[in-house]
C-alpha cells in the first residue's frame, strides 16, 4: 500500500528511511507548539486553545501535502507572522485577536486565489530579488529583537529607546544559554537542536524553582475558545488593508522559497525551481493556511525544516505523513508545552533571526540602487516593529532609486502599483 501511494522505489528510499526522515523533521520543528501558544497569548487567545490548534493544523497539513502532493514537506504556523500578529497588529494597533485573526484570514484567501489563478510564481519572479531577501532578513531581524526582550536581554529606556537588561537576572542567564546551546548544537550538525535546548532551560528554571511542574500528559484541551471566532466584516477596514496584503505577501514567498529551496536539496525540482505535483503542493499550501486562520492560529507555511528530513533521505510523501502523525500524538502533551517559560523560547526566536539575516549576503551590496532598498526593508521592520511598514520602506526605496538613476527600464511594474497604494495610504493616514 505504501509503495503504491508513495512510489518509493522510483524515489530510491525505504519505509524505514522515510520515517527516520519524518521523526527527524518532526523533532526539528516541534519547539512551533511551545513558542507559538506562548507568543498568541500575548495577544489575548487561550494558550491552551492554541496548543491545540498549532498541534491540529501542523498534522492537516504535513499530512495532505503527503498524500496529495507526495512531497518530504511539513507545515505549521509560521514563525515571524505570529509575532507581527500578537505584538503589532493586536498590540500594536489596538485591535481584538479576533479582528487580527479574520485579517490573517483575508490574506490567505488571497494566497489562495493567487494560487488558484496561477500567477503566485509569476508575482515571485516579478518581485525583485533584493526586496525578497530584505523582506526575510527584516523578519528575521524583528523576531531576534522579541527573543532578547523576552528573555530580558534588552529592555525600554525612555532615553535611550532600548538598553541591555539586567544580564545576572535568571531568565536572561538561561535565555543566552539556551540560544548557545542551539547555535553550537546545530553547528555540530544535530537536528533537534532547538528542541534540545529549550528541554534544557526549561529543565534548569524547574531545578532553580522558577517553572513549576503541572504534569507531562493529560486529554487535549477544548478548541471552542479560538475555533471560527473571527471577525471577518471588522478585518475589512481600509486601515487593515496593508495589514492583511503583509500577511499575503510573506506568505507567498515564505511558502514558495521553502518549496523550491527543499525539492531541490531533494534532488526533486529543475533548474527552473519546477517540482512533480507542483499544482497539488501550491493548492495544499494555500488552503491551509485559510484553515488555519479558522481555527484559530496564525498564518500556516510549508517549513524549512523539512530539509532535515531531506538530509537523512526523505524523498516521498511517507516523511510528511509520519510528521502529522507525530503532531497528533503531540496533541495529549499540553500541560508539558504550558510549563515551557518565555525565557526558554527566546533562544530559539533569537537563532531563528540569525538564519533568516544571513540571506543578507545574497544582497548586491555594490549595487546601490539594490542594496538600499534591502536595508530599507530589512531594519525598518525591527526598528518600527512592523513588517508592513519594513515592506513599504524597501518599495518605495527601490522605485525611488531606479528613477532617481535612470534605470526606470529594471523597475517592474508591480512595484510601481505597491509602492503607489502604500504612498497613498500614508496620505490618507495622515489625514
């Protein structure tokens, strides 16, 4: 049966290697049902409610892309987008989760449409590469500056804007070593890095007295608190617009980068970036993240970490599988993810910055009229904790600097349109 639906002798791969691949995978992405419901509280949602639903949609996920696209690819929801959800768009902005939920939601049934018409590669390409690496970097960046503030690393300072915390505090000592403790890990080629260190900080804050036991196992919890409660008429407010087109726009190359980047360390896609069952795994991607947003958990992306379960020899759709079936099983393990503290998080929100800067280097950095609009983007988004407003800075940024030299032929016109609408919705801000 599994030959017939996998095809794994044409892949060159066994049963045991797929699902050595999927436990790999699985292990190098778990911490997402640890940080995700600690990083949705913030915005007002049932931790527990969101265990739930991160454990849920990860298993609907990997599970369909399995077995309908019969790719190694896993998906949960996306690092980086749950931040800019609790901390910008309901903190930030004032708004319920609810409304910020329903605005995620919009934006993926954007993605989904752009999938459906087939024009989501065609906006990828458009879209120059310098805006696309700063765009990464910039979330990047944001999510490193949260994990220093979580773990009391850096702090407010009314003069200086921020400052370095108290550093002999016990969350900002173990923070520091849990973010050592991934980077060296990972440096040494383990997958469960992550994993391993928050098991670690979490370990020491209940040896020092500062996390307190409430059990490993128990019946999951209720989903009723987050699942369908959206307001989706109060997302549709002209304010939210570049709300939800941020959440649309990352999502499209997030998702698209991880599943051209992972197929072909597969040895799986052509030089072009094309993959077998391209159309089921687009749809599979994009569909999901509108469940998601239904039940209640921010935007949904295919990750990066597949390629650890590529590594090890994952080639077929029995690797995604066995991670949904893993994040099932994970679904009876709530009181274990409610006894991770902030501080235990931080170091993996803090590496994660350090992978997704180093994209910066594909910057053309002699090229000026690249390289500023990929600075623009990537620090205005931790400086004015925004992605959106990090998005608007690198449009404008590189239509100003192709006209400005007269390279008005290299400018797409899509940027053009962007950076008009965004233009016009500081103006009317302003007004």
């Amino acid at each position: 049966m599994l030959e017939r639906l996998f095809q794994l002798r044409a892949h060159g791969t066994t049963v045991r290697t797929e699902l050595l691949a999927g436990l790999t995978t699985f292990l190098t992405m778990v911490y997402i049902i640890f940080v995700n419901p600690q990083i949705l509280a913030n915005a007002g949602m049932d931790q527990q409610a969101v265990f739930v639903a991160t454990c849920l949609i990860a298993a609907v996920g990997s599970i369909a892309m399995g077995l309908f696209a019969n790719l190694p690819i896993a998906l949960a929801p996306a690092m980086g987008l749950n931040a800019f959800f609790a901390f910008v768009v309901v903190g930030g902005m004032h708004l319920t989760w609810q409304t910020g939920m329903a605005a995620i939601f919009w934006g993926a049934v954007g993605f989904f449409v752009l999938t459906v018409l087939r024009v989501r590669y065609w906006l990828i390409a458009s879209i120059p590469h310098g805006l696309r690496v700063g765009i990464g970097a910039g979330i990047g960046l944001m999510i490193a500056l949260m994990g220093l503030h979580n773990a009391g690393i850096v702090v407010a300072n009314p003069v200086t804007m921020v400052t370095v915390g108290d550093l002999t505090s016990l969350p900002c000592l173990l923070g520091a070593t849990g973010f050592f403790l991934i980077a060296i890990l990972a440096a040494r080629g383990i997958h469960a890095s992550v994993l391993i260190a928050m098991a670690v900080t979490t370990g020491l804050g209940l040896a020092l007295g500062n996390v307190h036991y409430v059990g490993l196992a128990s019946p999951p919890p209720s989903l009723a608190p987050i699942l369908g409660q959206l307001d989706l008429r109060g997302a549709l407010q002209w304010p939210l617009a570049s709300v939800i087109f941020a959440f649309l726009l990352v999502s499209l190359f997030d998702s698209s980068g991880t599943l051209i980047g992972v197929t072909g360390r597969a040895g799986l896609s052509d030089a072009n970036g094309r993959f077998p069952r391209m159309k089921q795994a687009l749809l599979v991607d994009s569909s999901v993240s509108v469940l998601g947003a239904f039940m209640g958990t921010s935007a949904i992306s295919t990750y990066i970490e597949s390629s650890a379960g590529v590594a090890v020899g994952g080639r077929t759709g029995l690797t995604a599988l066995t991670v949904g079936v893993l994040f099932i099983l994970a679904v009876f393990f709530a009181p274990l993810a409610q006894m991770v503290p902030a501080y235990a998080a931080a170091g993996a929100l803090i590496y994660v910055g350090v992978l997704m800067t180093s994209e910066l280097t594909k910057v053309r950095w002699d090229d000026l009229t690249e390289a500023v609009p990929a600075f623009a983007t990537a620090v205005m988004m931790p400086f004015c904790f925004s992605i959106t407003e990090g998005i608007a800075a690198g449009f404008i940024a590189y239509a100003v600097m192709k006209l400005g030299t007269g390279r008005w032929r290299e400018l797409p016109w899509c940027v053009v349109v962007v950076a008009l609408l965004f233009i016009i919705k500081f103006g009317l801000d302003a007004h």
